[in-house]
C-alpha cells in the first residue's frame, strides 16, 4: 500500500497500492466495498476532494499515468497521460517486450497529484520527468498547460516533481523537487512565477500553510536531515516578479 485517505465525507477509507489498484473500504467493519483495476503498475500518490461534488479521486501510476476515479458512482472518469514516450520509441506504451524495456530506461513515474480547491475541474501531475501538468477534467482531460524547469539537476538529469500542492483560493501550485528546490507555478500560463532554495538534496515531504494575509509558509523535510520553513508573500510576488518576498525563517 502506497497512498491512503477518507472520503470527504468520511464514510470510507481509500488505498493505493503497487498491484496497481484503488480500493475502497469501510472503516468500521473492514470490508472491501469496491476495488478499481487501473492497470498492472504500481500506484505512487493520491489527492481527493476533486471535482464540483468532492467525490473524486485521483492516483499516480509509475507507467506515467494518472487515473481520477469518482467513488460515488464507482467509475473511472480520465486517465491522463503525463508522460510522453520519446519519438522513435514505437509511440504507444506496452506495444512490445523491447520497447517496454526501453521506455521503463525513461522517466516516467508520477510522483504527485492534486486537485485545484479554486478551480474544482483542474488538477495537476508531478513527474520524475521533472514536468508539472495542468488538466481540465470538463474538457475530456485536456492537458492545459505543461510547467518545465529551466534547470536539470548537476548530474544531468530531471529535477524530479517530489509533491505538490494547490493555492486554495488561487490557480497557483507549489512543487518540491529532487535538487532542494520549491517553485510557484501559474497554473493558467505555465509560467514558473517564484523559485524557494536553501538546500540541495531531495525534498521528500513538503506542507505549506496559507495565511490570511496572503503570505504561505511552506515547510520541507529532505535528506540531508534537515526541516526548512520558508515564508512567501504570495500577493507580493502575483504582483511584482522581479521583488518577490521570500525568505527562510527557520534553517
């Protein structure tokens, strides 16, 4: 089991799991009420509270995909396709042993998913690719936007998306990633807003909370043992790029 959470209205227990399925349970008795086969590679993450009634469910898969569920009427609503195979790579993944065992050489797991709290059809994917997807869900899942990094990491590969997490109130989302760093996206343009640094080894866990005057501070813990606390203004830096106002506040 990799990932676990209620329901919204806490009737329900979820789990994702390496089997590659989503299970619904009751709390109380332990039953397993419904369990949803999304494919036979391992799930890695898991957001809820998706969607205009709050029911829906979405999970990372290490096959580049991500799978948004809705557990009331138990039905998968989208799989959306974070990673794209590298052309000359036969396209379409699973059409062949060879080129499975290629593209598995690639990139592709998604490590972080999110709803929008603003926006109840958007939501976002965060990959080992180092890419952050925007989705609208009233559209068929249409990819909006696609977040790149400027930077890859100092051995050359991806600065790999470690979690995410939305603005409450606007389309912004946060990232953690594998090089230290935090970074503020504008979910309408994809445009990377601000940047946080103050270490440089993978961030594992990452939490931020929203004040009410506008300022987020964002915890990280990361392997080099240590828990950093940033605090950025967020009305500032939607205003003015060039003089954003971030600081760390605690090592």
């Amino acid at each position: 089991v990799t990932a676990g959470a209620f329901s919204p209205d806490g009737k329900w227990a979820l789990s994702a799991s390496a089997d590659g399925t989503l299970r619904i349970w009751a709390p109380k008795t332990g039953l397993n009420k419904h369990v949803f086969r999304l494919g036979e590679a391992g799930l890695t993450c898991m957001a809820t509270k998706g969607g205009s009634d709050g029911m829906l469910v979405m999970v990372g898969s290490e096959d580049g995909q991500a799978h948004v569920c809705h557990i009331g009427n138990k039905k998968v609503v989208a799989s959306l396709r974070h990673f794209d195979p590298p052309a000359g790579t036969g396209g379409a993944m699973g059409s062949g042993v060879d080129e499975d065992e290629e593209e598995m050489e690639y990139p592709m797991s998604v490590e972080a998913v999110g709803f929008s709290p603003s926006q109840p059809n958007w939501c976002a994917t965060g990959g080992v690719d180092g890419k952050l997807k925007i989705w609208d869900l009233a559209r068929d899942g249409q990819c909006r936007q696609v977040c790149s990094p400027p930077t890859t990491t100092e051995d050359g590969t991806a600065d790999s998306i470690t979690r995410l997490q939305w603005h409450p109130s606007l389309p912004l989302v946060f990232t953690s990633s594998v090089s230290g760093a935090v970074r503020l996206w504008d979910a309408r343009n994809g445009n990377l807003v601000h940047t946080l640094t103050g270490g440089s080894e993978q961030v594992n866990d990452m939490d931020i909370q929203f004040l009410p005057n506008g300022a987020a501070v964002i915890l990280t813990a990361s392997d080099d043992n240590k828990v950093r606390v940033f605090e950025l203004d967020v009305n500032t830096v939607m205003q003015s790029v060039i003089t954003p106002a971030a600081t760390a506040i605690m090592p």
